[in-house]
C-alpha cells in the first residue's frame, strides 16, 4: 500500500512532520514502512505561465516560437512539443531553474532564435512515465483554466509530497484504504480524524425505475446496491485527484474510472461503472456461472467460467466477474452518457477462487480477498455519486436499488484487566486502557476491571481477547512495556554436546573435501521412493503426500536425502561444474499410516554424493576418479573418530549399482549404505559415475559415548608382514582380516588389505587377497621367533576355516 502524505492531511494533522519521524512511529506500532519514496526530485524556479501567442519557428519545421506570460515577465521560448499551442497554461521552468536530475536551465539559442527557458512535460518535471496520462505522455502537460499564472508548480502538481509504502500483513486488510491509514495515524499521534461526509443531489426519477436488482448467490454476494447516474460529460479528472492517484502508483485515465479508483484507495471498497445505454436490459442479476459460460473482459480476454465463479449479468448474459473486472461489453468510454454505478460486498472466497482460475489480480480483488468494511460499502457508493456530481456534472437518480442481506454487527471482546497486566508484565490503570480505546475510536462499556469492547467493522482481524491485547500493547507503546534480562545473563552460551558433535562431524566430512549442501525437504513422486536406506524401506514407512503442494516438484515429504542431492550435482555438472562432492545433514520424514493421524517421525540422516575426480594434480600428471573405496575411507575416517566398529557387507538395491554396494552395521543393526548409483539413475539426471551414502545420524549420535581415551606412545618398534592367502571368490577379505586379527592377539595391533588379484596363474572361482599385518608390543621388542610363531599359527587358522592356501 502506497500512503500519499499530501492526501493524508486531509484526514488526519500530520502538520510539517518528517516523514521519516512518522513513518517509525508507524513500524514501532506494529505496520512495517518499508521505504519512503517522493513523488519527483525537488526543483526550482518552475512556474505556470500562459502562451500567449505560438508561432512557428523561422528555421525550424518542428520548433515554435511562444511568448510566455509567467506572471512577472514574459518570456520568448522555443519549444519542440506538438501539442504546445496558443491560449494553454503550461509549466515554465525560468532562466536559472533547476530542474531533477540538476538539470540547469539557461538562456540560448535555437536556430538562431533566443529562447529563455523551457515549457516542461511531466516526465522532465521528474514525474515517471508509466504515471503521465496518455493525453500528455508525447509532449507538454497543461493545466486547467483555474490555476493562477506565475504560481509554483511544486504544490499544484503535487510534486513535494513523500510516498509511505506499507508492508501490510494479511490481518490488516484495514490499513488497504486512505481512511484505514487516517484511523491508524491518529490512534498513533492521538489526533482526530477528519472523516468525508458525502451528500449528493439527489433528482427526482428514482433509479428504482430504470434498474432491479437480483442476487441468486446471497451466500456469495449479501450486498448489492446499483446507482444510476445520468448525463454524464466523461473529461480528465481535476487536477489533485491525477495528483493523488499518481501518488498512488495509479495513472489517471478520465473522471469517471479515476474517481471510482480514488474511492477504491479512500474508502477501500471497490466500485465498478458500466455503461448504463450498453446493458440493453433493466435488471442486474448476480449468479453463479455456467460451466463453458463466456465473458470477454476488459482487457479483451475471453474467459471460459465454471459454476465456481459468481458473475454480475443483465440478466441473461454475464456483464462482470464479480469482485475481479468488468466486461467489455458494458465498458465506459469516451461516448458514455449514463452510468450504472456498482457498490457490493463479494465474500473472499469466490473472489479467490475467480483470481486463481483467470490470474486476473487487481486492486479491487485483493481487497475483496482480505476483506472490506461491511459499513463501507453502500457509503463508498454515495461519495462516488458525490464527486460524479461535482466533477463530472452527473445527475443522481434517487434512491439506490439494493439487494442486502449483509451482517454488519459489530463483534464484541471482553478484556480484565488483571489477566491483561499479567500478559504484558505491566501494571496498566483503567484510565490508560481507556486512552487506547479512545485513540483507536473503539466504542466499549466498563464493569470495574473489565472492558467489553465493540470492535468496529473496519477492523476484521480482532476477534478475541489476544487481539485486543496486541492493541493496547502496540498503541501504548512496545517500548514502554518494561522488560527483564533473561537468568544467566553474564555467562556466555554454548552448545549442547549434540550440537557440538555434529559440529564435529561437518568439520571432518568439510577437511575430507566435502562441501555441504541443503535442499528441498520436498521432493516429487518420481523421486519419492528412489535410493531409500534398507531399515527405511523394511520398516514398511512411506512417503506423506501433501494436501496442497506448491508444484509438482515438491509433492511428497522424503524418505531420503539422495535424490536431491543427485539434483544439485546434475545442476553443476550442467554449468560444467564436473568435479563435485557434497554432503547433507537434515531430515527424513516416517510414518507407518496411509493416513496420518499423528505427527510423522522425523530423523536425522546424513547423506552424500560424490562424482568426477577426486584428485587431479594437472602438473603431475596424476588423476584420481572418486570411486568406491574413496567414499569407504571418508566414512571409515567418521567411524574411527566417533569410535565406532562398523560392518560391511554387499548389498543389493534397487536403484544402487549390482556388486558395487555395501550396507553399513553397527552393533548388529542396519545404519544405511554406500557405493555407486546405478546407471539408469545415473542417466536420468546425465550424471556420470556417482558414489552415495547414506547413514542414520540419528542412530549413530543416540549410539555414540563421549568417553575420553588416552592410549600411551608405544616405546618399542613394529614389525610389519605381508602375506597373500588364494581363496574362493565368494570369501570376504574382511572374514578373513577378523580371523586375523582375534588370532593375532594380542602382538597383532592391525591388519589392512593392499591387493586383491585375480586372473591367470589362478583357479578359475579363485582370488589372491594380500594382508600387511603390523606386530607391536607395548613393554618389549619382538624376538623373530614370537612372531614366526603367531604367523604359523594365523596361517594355520586361515587354512582350516576357509580351506585356503598361501600364494607363492
């Protein structure tokens, strides 16, 4: 909502203010202002002055010579403008003036001819294009006859005056009309406001006789008043409506749609005028639409409608989507002479429903969507008929012919002042209640500490005792409300150990190359059951639809956080962005129930996603592709430092690579899972080779004991030895490495793998598996015979378990 101060005086005393002391006064209350804008860059020396007489330039086709009455002197200007004539008053920027932009302006010559000054258009005078009316946009502006020559222009135009632009929320649907902003501005500065009284001539016919009025939908439509207004002579507004409505962001267009658009911003209740002549009927009827019914709009649009949608008709045929725009059929032109005036209240929901189907987003349906002032609507009527009168030397039909069904009773709240103190930690007296209520123009009855208020219709969001709360607590002053400092104030925060350690764990996944991602905790129905870990899918969970889902892309709650992790790696690979390894920590969503009747469970994950190479030293010559034993580290790094012993064993997915992944085990449970994604995944987002995994953080930080360990540095050297055992394909090397090491005990202090051969000089069904077993005693060295004896006995343990023999 753009709030004119200039048009503000004239219902409240804001006096000179700054429009910047006012506008805090309004935030600190509770309405955010969120910039002050004026109408044009302040200039200088610019007067009205009269043509007295325009001539065609002696050496020029496109130039003329003016004699300029400014009040003071008469000048000889040049102008270029092709609407510049004799007997206008025009803007006259003087020899010396300052025009926006520091546009100086100075005696010269044009042709050889001496111009001393300038006439000026809007737009020179700072005013933006897209606000100039039409009539002028291509050259001079003129003004009426009963400005006085020599006067600035400044006011006249009103071109000094400072622009608010409220951040309304949804509740404050009030603050949508000049006068709502009047009634919020004076409850602020404790002012009274200046209200218009309308009070038009009214003729002798009655309108009742030229119009009836029907609603078949008083559901939808409980008010509907039809005004009928007869010789109307259709010109350019006055010059202070243009002003105001161009200080609203509204461009002028001719008197009778600019004063319906001036009361919409006064009043906040939307009007509408068609051309009486072009209804071809004497009855208005408002109903809902058929299905396949058509209307060709204003803006020369044809709208197919459905039963959803309310239409005002002649009677037979639709004239008006109701509370969104008129038709073309019935439009005011420059040709119309009588007028059928529109004042009704349309219930937020059908206008709602007619905004969505068409996309047709006004002025006036956004008021009819938040809500208008029931007491407002037939009285916003009346001041249209009022200024048509004045300003368009209309003729009133008496009566208005009205269809009217509208509640208008005021709602009533109570308010203690015990509990009112309570909440707001004050000690407010009855008196200062009393003073709120006063400055808000609430009308209330006291019994002792009790106020019953009768909240007025304007204002639709206050219902209950919290909201009046909020009134009397923004009012009297947010800062005025005493405050305390929390317990503990001296010392400094901290994080909880849950905190830290995930802290922890993104330091690590980040020193290990990962960068750290977040998205959408949406996903779409392609993806919703894509790469979900094994414990997820065997619990039987499934995925939660949403009831009202903002696109097709965000429709389901996941189950995991892969599939957009896949997507952020296909959006940089698409910006040649080829080596990329990200990691996640948020939330999956879990229910059991194909209908929810609870909360679903939420659980921490941690995901990633790594593809393209993982080292790449262009200089060297050496390349590293990430791979399955990358991502193994990087997770084998994680377990170590939280302390874990985890498993791995081969395990087969649906949407994971045959043979190329792993599920993860800690403590004989299923945590997740890790390796390359398969192909066809892989080719649905054009990715090339893919690494993921998958974890419960939730399970590993509930498993997690924070126990301080501390191991001595051994005094005495290793001893390192290598040996291969040929065994059967379908043996895993770590069966093998456990064996190891529980033999080994306790000379044996670690055991890894450095080759896996397979191939000629081997069974077929055979592979070679290579083992470095490190040897270390932690109060002696190693003789050659204790530790020849362990290796015998590794061998000899190997041998029997798993019938295997040592490659040679």
């Amino acid at each position: 909502m753009f709030v004119s101060l200039n048009w503000l005086k004239n219902y409240v005393d804001i006096k000179d203010m700054d429009p910047k002391v006012l506008a805090e006064k309004i935030t600190k209350t509770g309405i955010e202002v969120d910039g002050i804008e004026y109408v044009a860059e302040k200039s200088e020396n610019v007067v009205v002055g009269y043509v007295e007489s325009c001539e065609k330039h002696p050496n020029a086709d496109k130039l003329h010579l003016c004699q300029v009455d400014v009040g003071d002197e008469t000048l000889q200007i040049i102008c270029g403008a092709p609407n510049v004539a004799q007997g206008q008053k025009v803007a006259v920027a003087k020899p010396g003036a300052v025009l926006p932009g520091n546009f100086k302006i100075k005696k010269a010559k044009l042709r050889g001819v001496e111009s001393n000054g300038m006439i000026c258009s809007l737009k020179e005078l700072g005013i933006e294009e897209k606000y100039v009316p039409k009539d002028t946009a291509d050259g001079i502006y003129v003004f009426p006859e009963d400005v006085t020559v020599g006067e600035p222009v400044e006011s006249l135009l009103n071109l000094n005056d400072a622009i608010l632009e409220f951040d309304l929320t949804p509740n404050r649907a009030d603050c949508l009309s000049m006068l709502g902003v009047a009634y919020e501005v004076a409850a602020i500065l404790d002012q009274p406001v200046q209200l218009p009284n309308p009070a038009p001539t009214m003729a002798e016919e009655a309108a009742q006789d030229f119009i009836s009025v029907r609603v078949e939908a008083p559901e939808d439509n409980p008010y509907y008043g039809a005004f009928i207004i007869r010789d109307v002579t259709i010109k350019p507004s006055p010059l202070w409506m243009s002003n105001y409505l161009i200080a609203a962001g509204i461009r002028p267009i001719n008197n009778v749609v600019d004063i319906t658009n001036y009361v919409l911003l006064e009043y906040g209740q939307p009007l509408h005028a068609f051309d009486y002549d072009k209804l071809n009927s004497d009855q208005i009827t408002v109903r809902r639409a058929k299905d396949k019914e058509v209307l060709v709009t204003l803006d020369e649009q044809e709208r197919i409608l459905s039963h959803d949608h309310l239409v005002i008709t002649n009677g037979t045929e639709p004239i008006a989507l109701a509370g969104v725009m008129g038709g073309l059929s019935t439009e005011v032109t420059d040709s119309t002479k009588n007028v059928l005036l529109e004042a009704a209240y349309f219930t937020g929901d059908v206008v709602t429903n007619a905004v969505k189907a068409t996309g047709l987003r006004s002025e006036s349906s956004t008021r009819f969507t938040k809500g208008v002032d029931p007491d407002r609507v037939k009285e916003a009527g009346i001041r249209a008929c009022e200024l048509l009168e004045k300003y368009a030397g209309a003729t009133i039909l008496s009566g208005i012919v009205e269809f009217d069904q509208l509640d208008r009773s005021e709602k009533q709240v109570e308010m203690d002042m015990h509990e009112m103190n309570r909440r707001l930690g004050t000690n407010l007296q009855t008196d200062d209640v009393k003073d709120v209520l006063k400055r808000l123009k609430f009308n209330y009855e006291q019994k002792n500490s009790m106020f019953i208020v009768y909240v007025p219709t304007r204002r639709g969001d206050i219902a209950i005792f919290e909201d009046m709360l909020e009134e009397v607590a923004r009012i009297y002053g947010y800062d005025n409300l005493p405050y305390t400092l929390p317990d503990g104030v001296g010392q400094a925060g901290g994080l909880t150990e849950r905190q830290q350690l995930i802290r922890n764990i993104k330091k690590l996944l980040e020193g290990a190359g990962l960068m750290e991602s977040r998205t959408y905790s949406l996903i779409s129905e392609e993806t919703k059951d894509q790469l979900i870990s094994p414990e997820v899918s065997e619990a039987n969970y499934m995925p939660i639809q949403l009831a009202l889902p903002m696109s097709e892309d965000h429709k389901y709650l996941r189950l995991s956080l892969l599939p957009e992790i896949l997507r952020v790696l296909a959006y940089n690979k698409a910006r040649n962005q080829l080596d990329l390894g990200y990691y996640e920590i948020g939330k999956t969503f879990l229910t059991q129930e194909s209908v929810l009747t609870k909360q679903p469970d939420e659980r921490l994950r941690l995901a990633g996603a790594l593809t393209g190479n993982w080292l790449h030293h262009p200089w060297q010559q050496e390349k590293k592709q990430v791979d399955f034993y990358v991502v193994k580290g990087i997770l084998e790094r994680l377990f170590d430092y939280l302390g874990f012993s985890v498993e791995y064993k081969p395990f087969k997915h649906k949407d994971m690579h045959p043979g190329r992944t792993a599920s993860l085990h800690l403590q004989g449970k299923t945590i997740g899972f890790l390796g390359q994604v398969h192909p066809r995944i892989q080719n649905q987002w054009d990715l090339k080779e893919t690494y993921v995994f998958d974890i419960n953080l939730e399970g590993l930080l509930a498993a997690y004991k924070p126990v301080t360990s501390y191991q001595e540095v051994p005094k005495y050297p290793s001893i390192g030895r290598d040996i291969a055992f040929v065994i059967d394909q379908s043996i895993l090397a770590d069966d093998i490495k456990k064996v190891i090491e529980e033999v080994g005990k306790p000379l044996v202090k670690d055991v890894s793998v450095f080759d896996v051969y397979e191939g000629e000089n081997l069974e077929v069904g055979k592979k070679s598996v290579a083992y470095h077993i490190v040897y270390q005693h932690p109060e002696k060295t190693l003789t050659d015979d204790e530790i020849q004896a362990s290796y015998d006995h590794i061998i000899d343990a190997v041998k029997e378990k798993y019938q295997a023999y040592i490659r040679s």
